[in-house]
C-alpha cells in the first residue's frame, strides 16, 4: 500500500520537457512510481485531473534562517509552494553572533540565543532538530563574521582578523554551510575590498561550496559592480551567483541589465560558472537607513540627533538621484511609528508636520533603525529580461511574516505571482522552462540532488495547481492575501497545504551541505 497517490494530472518534471498524463504514487518520502493508471491501494488519494503537478519550489534567494528558531511554522514560504528556501543571504546570516546584551533571551527548548549563535556551528546544532514547515539550506553571512571578528570598523583587516574571519567560515563550511553571501551594501560587508572577497571565496573553494552576493551597487554603478563580482568568482575559482539582480534608481539606469546579462553570458563562455536570482515585482526592499544615510553603520543615532550631521545627510540625499522626491518610497516596517506602515513618504511628511527627508530620518531614528520601506524604482522591461535569462532561477528575497502585517508582497506572492502573471499572462518563457527555474535548475546550483524532480526516488516535494488559475493575490496594500489556484503541497511525502491554507504539519527540517 502506497502512502499517497496522486491521479490523472499534468506532470512537468523540472528538466524543461514538455508536460505529460501520468499518475504518481509515493511511499516514505520518495517518488515510488509514475505510471499511468496506477489502481493499487493507497493511504491517501489526489485526483489532480485539470492540475499541473510538478516539483516543490525552490526560493533561490531567502532570510527565513532567521525565522527557524522562532517562527519555524514557515507559513508564507509553504502557502506559496515553496517546499525548500536558500537562506542566510546578503551577508546577513543569523550566525555568528558577537555576545551582547541583545542575546540574552532564552528560548525554551533551544537554549540562550548568546551561546545558539555564537558560531554557525551552534546555531546548526540548535536548528538540525526543529521540525519546520519548509527546508532551508543556509549561507554563511559576511558582514555576521566581519561584524564578530572586527566589529564596525571600517579599515581593512589586519592579517591576523582575516585568519579569524577564515576561522569562522571554516566552522560553517565544515557543519553544513553552503557556502559565503556577501552583502556590499551593507555595513560592515560595505567596507570590504575585493582583494578580501578574494580570500574569503577561496576557502569556500577548498570546501566547493557557492559565492553569493548582493553586489556593490545595483543602479549608477550596476556594471562595475556586476564585474567585480565576476572577478572574484575568476580568482577564487570557485561558483557563483548574483543575488536579485535588477538595475533600479533614476530611469536612466534601466536598461543596463542587457550589457550586465551579457557580462554574465561572457563569464560562463570563459568556463566561470554564474548564476543569478530574481524576484517578479518593480519594488525593492531594504531598511531605510541604508538607503538614505551614507555610512549607515557608523554611530547611526548619534549623527541623527546631531543638528550638524543631520544637515549634512539631508545635503548628501539631495545630491542623489530622488533629489527631493520620496514619491516612489513606500513605509513598510516603523517601529517608531507604526501608524505609517503602508503609507508613502509624501503622505506621511504632510501628517508628520516636518519635509520628506526629515520625516524618513525621524522615522528611521524613533524605531532605532527598525524602519524598512519598499522602494518603487526598477521598470518590469527588466525584470522580464532578467527573468528570461537561462541562468535566472526564482527568489522571494524575503523571510516568514513573523506576525508583521505590512512588508513586500514577495513574501507571499513571489512564486504564484510567476506562474500568474510572467508565465500565463506575459509569456516571458514557457511554462516547463520556468518550472526548472524554480525546481531543477536550483536544486543542481545548491547540491539538493533529491529534489527538483518528479522522477522515481526523488523526494516527494510536490506542488499541484491549476495552471490556468494560479495568481499571487498579496499587494502592496493589502499584503497578507494567499494565493490563487495552489491546490496542493505535498513535502516529505504528506499533502502540508490544500487550497494554499497550511494544515500545520511541519515536514521540513534544516539541510545542511554534505563535505
């Protein structure tokens, strides 16, 4: 007797073929047999007549490793399809962790988060048991290491901090890591050379794990940015992929994905192995003080309550792109004021009494940093160029909701939002070579060798939806809307979601890289 057969349904298998009639039969976890008319018994049956079955998806680019601990649930990730998520990304992973007194809570069953994430050794030994609602495989951060080893300092590390830094990752790379992210936007990873990238990427080498990035700049300096990070992949030898990759700010930048996209093309042609990721919305999303505040790492409150520094961070955001525009900047996360959530710049600068710029520093400022907004400035041309790009695989770029009621659609929306919108109603690419963006293309670029697949002895991860129907309903209003047309998720051999509702089961757990 079978655990669960799913019957009569339109199976895309991941490799790019096109779809055929078969049925499915699943036992232990795996894929048993896919055969027409299969008629033994079974536990459970789907009749899947009218449905798309293919692979679970695989969110390319995730944050949900700061989720695992606390909100293992993973809701949003599972209510969307999405069956494994690559987390720890831009060099933000939630371990290693310097010892302070933000860490002294003490979560039951799991231990004080102080000892839990002082390496990512101990973070996994935490996590490798907690039954969660979705896999994640995880990245080791940069900017968490350079921040353990160096703090906020700006200055190139001395030789014996640069071991240290190797230290830190070695421990990751050996206890499951797949491999650095690099976050060159964000302080401290910000203020690294690419001579130090260098080095870090070459132990990830010794251990052939993966480079990811989000680059140095993803709008004036998009190209050079775009290079160097192929640079490091040249020199350490070692895989790689470009995190999210668009080109946003002023309307001169778009565009410039053509000449990135054929860098990418060039590099792959020289026998460097690129990658990228992307996300289907013309909306970015990032913390407020990294976007307007130069140097946002640096004594942050401090210089916001100085009258002679705030002058000067108002004078820098007048010489950038926006000017004084803050139209296209919508309020996601205020800690500080929580009534603006939701809200443009504009509209809360008239409520707030003070000018826009001044507004996002008090904002940014009351919440202690706490402030994240949606950032409207890329054009969908792109998007769908990027997006077509046979190396382009899918991301959400987001964690879980962790009860928050205000963030960016993609937490929800991303993967529906695809199939919905970029596949049926754009045709951006046909609809078995975006499956393979979203199942077999990551499974191979992060070594998930069971997934991805809808083959015989490969893990039963499965999606099931009408691919005539299947649409994201999160928006940027109203955010907390679920999907449209997801009928099933099946992970670890068990249906997990009906009619994109979660029934709590929790059948994923923690991946980790196999040495």
């Amino acid at each position: 007797m079978y655990d669960l057969i799913i019957k009569h349904g339109t199976i895309i298998d991941g490799t790019g073929s096109p779809a055929y009639h078969c049925d499915i039969a699943i036992s232990n976890g795996k894929i048993d047999r896919i055969e027409r008319n299969i008629s033994d018994e079974s536990k459970e049956f789907i009749d899947a007549r009218g449905l798309t079955v293919t692979p679970g998806f695989i969110d390319s680019h995730s944050h949900s490793d700061n989720a695992i601990l606390k909100y293992p649930d993973m809701t949003e990730k599972i209510e969307q399809g999405i069956t494994t998520s690559i987390a720890g990304q831009c060099g933000n992973s939630v371990a290693p962790q310097n010892i302070n007194e933000n860490m002294d809570e003490y979560i039951d069953g799991i231990g004080n988060m102080s000892s839990v994430l002082k390496t990512f050794s101990s973070f996994v030994n935490a996590a490798k048991n907690i039954p969660l609602g979705s896999n994640n495989m995880c990245f080791v951060g940069h900017g968490a290491i350079r921040r353990t080893v160096m703090g906020m300092r700006q200055e190139q590390p001395a030789s014996e901090e640069l071991e240290k830094m190797k230290l830190l990752l070695r421990d990751a790379m050996e206890h499951g890591a797949l491999g650095i992210s690099f976050g060159l936007i964000y302080p401290p990873s910000s203020y690294a050379d690419t001579d130090e990238l260098i080095e870090l990427a070459k132990v990830v080498k010794e251990y052939e794990g993966l480079v990811v990035a989000h680059i140095r700049n993803e709008s004036n300096m998009l190209v050079k940015a775009t290079n160097e990070f192929i640079n490091v992949i040249r020199q350490s030898g070692v895989r790689g992929v470009i995190s999210h990759h668009k080109a946003c700010g002023s309307h001169e930048n778009w565009g410039k994905v053509t000449h990135t996209l054929r860098l990418i093309d060039e590099a792959n042609a020289e026998g460097i192995e690129v990658y990228l990721d992307v996300y289907p919305y013309v909306a970015t999303h990032t913390s407020a003080a990294v976007t307007f505040v130069p140097d946002s790492g640096n004594d942050l409150m401090k210089r916001l309550e100085n009258p002679e520094e705030r002058a000067k961070i108002k004078e820098w955001n007048k010489t950038m792109w926006w000017g004084n525009d803050y139209s296209w900047v919508q309020v996601a996360k205020c800690a500080g004021y929580p009534e603006y959530e939701g809200m443009f710049v504009p509209e809360i600068a008239k409520i707030h009494g003070k000018d826009e710029c001044d507004t996002i520093l008090d904002m940014i400022y009351k919440s202690n940093n706490q402030c994240s907004c949606c950032y409207f400035s890329m054009c969908d041309e792109d998007v769908q160029a990027v997006m077509a790009h046979p190396r382009a695989m899918i991301c959400t770029d987001a964690s879980v909701a962790k009860g928050q009621k205000s963030f960016h659609p993609r937490l929800k929306g991303s993967f529906p939002r695809v199939l919905g919108r970029y596949v049926r109603e754009k045709k951006v690419v046909s609809l078995p070579e975006m499956i393979r963006k979203m199942t077999s293309m990551p499974a191979r670029v992060y070594g998930l060798n069971t997934k991805g697949l809808i083959w015989e002895g490969m893990d039963a991860d499965i999606c099931i939806f009408d691919a005539e129907k299947i649409i994201d309903r999160s928006d940027f209003i109203d955010c907390i809307k679920r999907a449209e047309g997801l009928n099933y998720v099946v992970l670890g051999g068990e249906i997990v979601v009906k009619d994109a509702v979660h029934n709590g089961k929790k059948r994923g757990r923690l991946i980790l890289k196999k040495r």
